[in-house]
C-alpha cells in the first residue's frame, strides 16, 4: 500500500473515533508534493477536534511514535488547547500521546 493512501486510511479512523465521541473535526487534506511539503495545522497537526469548550489538535501518525518535543514546546506555548499525538499501532488501535 502505497504510503500516502495508509496515512489517509488512519487519518479516518482517527476522525471516526473522534466524532462517535461527539467531536466535531477538521481534518487537513493531504496534497502533498516535492514542492509543498506540508499543509499541517500550524505545520505540526493533522486533526482540529472541538466540542463544548475543548480544543484538540492532533497529530496522527502510523507506527512509531515521533519526538514529542515540538508538540510539548506548542502546548507550553498554547496553553488553550489540548495538544496529542495518536499513533497507530496495527490490530491494537491507537496509543494516545498527550503533551504538555
């Protein structure tokens, strides 16, 4: 499978999860190219989740859980919302990173 069409994949299954708990989300559409690396949320997430006075931004990734340094720096910054990092872990489901 080719690497882009597995991260929309989890990305899915992260938004699903999200809205069966009553979130309503935005998620970035993935475009891209050799030109333009990255449309991330404040260039570090994929996933905007609010409901009732909560504010989520979420990274998602496939795998391996990356340095969570760059997300705990925009949390210490940012203290208004709830910053995390899901990571896919095949047929055991996410392991949910929070920081800060």
């Amino acid at each position: 499978m080719n690497t882009r069409a597995k991260g929309n994949r989890i990305e899915r299954k992260a938004v699903e999860h999200l809205e069966q708990q009553g979130y309503l989300v935005y998620r970035v559409r993935g475009s891209s190219n050799r030109f333009n690396i990255s449309n991330d949320i404040f260039g570090l997430f994929d996933l905007l989740c609010c409901k009732s006075g909560e504010t989520k931004l979420i990274q998602v990734k496939s795998s391996k859980k990356p340095n969570l340094s760059p997300f705990a720096e925009f949390k210490d910054k940012y203290s208004q919302f709830n910053v995390e990092v899901w990571v896919w872990k095949a047929r055991k489901g996410f392991e949910i990173f929070s920081c800060g």
